[in-house]
C-alpha cells in the first residue's frame, strides 16, 4: 500500500512540475511578445492566443475521456480499441467548425481586425491540439506519466523557442508569431509512435453516437469554463462594443498576470478529485470535508479581497515593469482582475468536488452561470469595453461561486454518495 502511495505521489508529482513549468513558459511568452508588439497589436494576438487555447481547453475532456478508455483496456490486460479513434474524430471535428466560424467576415473583423490568416493557425491548431490530447490521454491512461509530462514540457518549450528565433531574425509580425504558438500543439509529433503503440484498431468500442453524445457534453461544458478564462478575451472582443485597442491590449497584458492564482492552485486541482472520493467514504471524513470547503471558501474570499487590495496598489506598476511603459491600465481594473482569477480557482476546486460526486450535470449549470453572466455585463453594462471587461469577470465569477457552493453543500453525507461508489 505504501508503495503504491509513494508511486502515486510521484507521478502527481512529476505532473505537477510540469504542468508549473509550461504555465510559467506560457507566461512568458506572453510577456515576450507583448514587448515585440504595440497594445492595439497585442490585443489582436492575445486574442488570438484565447480562441486557441479556449479550444484546447474545450479539448480537454477528450483527453480525459482517452485516458478512461486506455486505463479501462490496461485493466483488461489490452489496448484501447476503435473508441479512441472515434473520440478523435468527434473532438476535432468539433473544434475545426468552430475554428471556420471565424471565416465569418463580421467576426473576423471583431475579433481579428480582418487578420484572416490566422484562421488557419487556429483551425490547424486546433486539430493539432485535438490528437495531441488524445496521445495525452493515451499515455495517462497506461500510466505512462514520464513521457506525458515530457509532452507537457515540450509542448510549452517550442513555442518561446520560436518566437525566441523569430525575434532574432528580425521578422516579428502577427502572423509569424501566431505560427510559433500554433506550433506547439504539434508536439505529439514526437510521441506518436509511442502512442501508436497503445492502441488496436481491431478492437471493437462503443458506438458513434454514444460516443458523441458524452463526448460534446463534456466539451460544452468545457468550453463554458474556457470562455471565462483562457478565452475570455476573445468572448470581450467578440461581444462588448469597439473601443480604444491600446487600452483593450493594456488590459489583457493586466489579465494574463492577473491569473497566477489559477497557476498556483492547478496542482491542488489535481488532488481534488480522489481526495474528495476518499473523505466521502465516512462520517468522520464526509465532517473533515465539510470543514475544509468550509475553511477553502473563507479563505479563498480573504486571498481574493488581499489579491484586489495588491493589484489596486502595485498592479499597473507591475503591468508596466512586465510588458512595457506603452501599457497603461487603472488600478481598480487590475484589483478586479485579481479576484476574479482567486474566485475562479475556488469554483474550479468546488467543480472538481462535484465531479467527484458524478454530478456532471451540476458543473455544466455553474459554468454556464458564469458565462452567461459575463456575457451579459459584456452586452448590456453601460460604459466603455474595459468597464464592461472587468465586471464581467467579476460579477461571472462572484454568481458563480455562489451556485456552486449552494450546489456543494446540498450533498454532503455517506447515504448520499451511493451513487458514487
């Protein structure tokens, strides 16, 4: 038992350093390219950057759904069989008609400013992005976690890289920067023949449309939860009124700082799920639990109210230091910022307690809440792009929270975890 305990440790472990270590790089990249661009340019890349990895976010059940499939047959003592490949399908099919919406001229030009190359780096990225999860899933699955994490690593890795290689030549632009970020979802490359490896084509699976009805419930929800983090730039864009593009890009510089919370939270998430099912098992754990979500959401309301009370005081200085003195924003914007990004990572944590009580359905109203919410502020709020940016994310995020905690605390004793056993 303690064997197995430190052999999960470790691969928990090794996950979580490499999910830091990409986060961290992908801050960076950021930055970098926030100083190669002007604000107005930058706003168009960043939203570039969300739609991106909004649909790699939107992705990412299939990776999960992958590794349940590629454990289930570990189990079996074989492969996973046609399932995976018809997962695949459904998955990237998806996102590649999401990715040509963007041909749409009023919404290319919302979003893009006409820029209509890039629509082939999201759409190829996309599909990049969808079989690159379900290598993911693949090797998680066999609990292969040295060559996920590699994968991981690597992905994050070859972007800053080429944009590192880009800057040096002299030929930063739009699209080849979009190029260098599209890159990165090919990193399967190098892990496809190991992967290839896992699978058996003859082996028979579940049926197209069971498939694709778990699959897309899954991604929709996902996708809501994106729309409110990796792609919420781009929901901004996409649906508050034009305005100032250097104050809109001076913003968004503000918001991918703003989100450290989310990074430093990503490896508790991680522990969430099976220490949920493990304390549900008793009365005195199902108390233990209580206690914490109790303590959690206390505390993650102070860290929120400290995280404002920094980013009111030292936010644009930091923006600044960070990206530039061309980026200015206020102060009040970046304390919103700031809890919001706290909020979210608590509601994920709540999320991830209700999917450990198989209340998936209960995950999909919290974060339609919250997206429905943010895009309503977005639509109706009176003010300028930004005002309506920022309390979008504040007042999404603030409903939300509340939904999933009355959401949570309906479901708290051992007779009512039956069904998760």
């Amino acid at each position: 038992m303690a064997t197995a305990t430190e052999g999960a440790g470790r691969s928990v472990g090794k996950v979580g350093v490499a999910i830091t270590v990409g986060s961290l790089l992908g801050y960076a990249l950021t930055v970098a390219v926030g100083r190669l661009l002007t604000p107005a340019e930058f706003a168009v890349f960043i939203t570039f950057w969300g739609i991106v990895f909004g649909l790699g976010s939107a992705l990412a059940p299939l990776e999960q759904e992958v590794s349940r499939l590629s454990a289930v047959a570990a189990k079996e003592g074989g492969k996973a069989g046609r399932d995976v490949g018809r997962s695949l399908v459904v998955g990237g099919g998806t996102v590649g008609a999401a990715a040509l919406v963007l041909l749409i001229p009023a919404v290319n030009e919302r979003a893009f400013e006409e820029h209509y190359w890039l629509v082939a780096l999201v759409f190829g990225a996309g599909i990049a992005f969808a079989v690159q999860f379900t290598v993911r899933g693949l090797l998680m699955g066999q609990d292969q976690v040295t060559p996920y994490s590699w994968l991981l690593i690597v992905e994050a890795a070859v972007r800053p890289l080429l944009v590192g290689l880009i800057a040096l030549a002299g030929v930063t632009g739009m699209i080849p920067l979009g190029i260098a970020v599209a890159a990165g979802s090919f990193a399967w490359l190098a892990f496809a023949r190991r992967a290839r490896g896992l699978v058996d084509p003859d082996r028979s699976g579940e049926s197209w449309a069971l498939v694709s009805r778990r699959v897309l419930t899954l991604m929709l929800s996902a996708a809501l939860t994106a729309s409110v983090i990796t792609g919420y730039p781009a929901l901004a864009r996409l649906i508050a009124p034009e305005g100032d593009e250097g104050r809109l890009g001076s913003l968004f510089a503000a918001l991918t700082i703003a989100r450290v919370p989310l990074l430093m939270f990503a490896a508790v998430q991680a522990l969430a799920v099976p220490a949920v099912v493990k304390l549900s098992g008793s009365e005195q754990g199902v108390h233990r639990l209580r206690r914490l979500l109790a303590l959690g959401t206390v505390g993650a309301l102070a860290l929120a109210a400290v995280g404002a009370l920094a980013g009111l005081l030292i936010g644009p200085w930091l923006v600044r230091l960070l990206y530039g003195q061309d980026y200015q924003v206020d102060g009040p914007a970046v304390a919103g910022l700031v809890w919001s990004s706290v909020l979210l990572a608590m509601i994920q944590l709540l999320s991830a307690v209700l999917v450990a009580r198989t209340q998936a359905n209960r995950v999909l109203v919290t974060w339609a809440v919250i997206a429905v919410s943010s895009a309503l502020v977005l639509s109706f709020w009176p003010g300028d792009t930004v005002l309506r940016a920022v309390l979008g994310l504040v007042i999404g995020p603030t409903v939300g929270l509340v939904v999933a905690l009355i959401f949570v605390s309906q479901r708290t004793t051992v007779r009512d975890r039956s069904a998760t056993r």
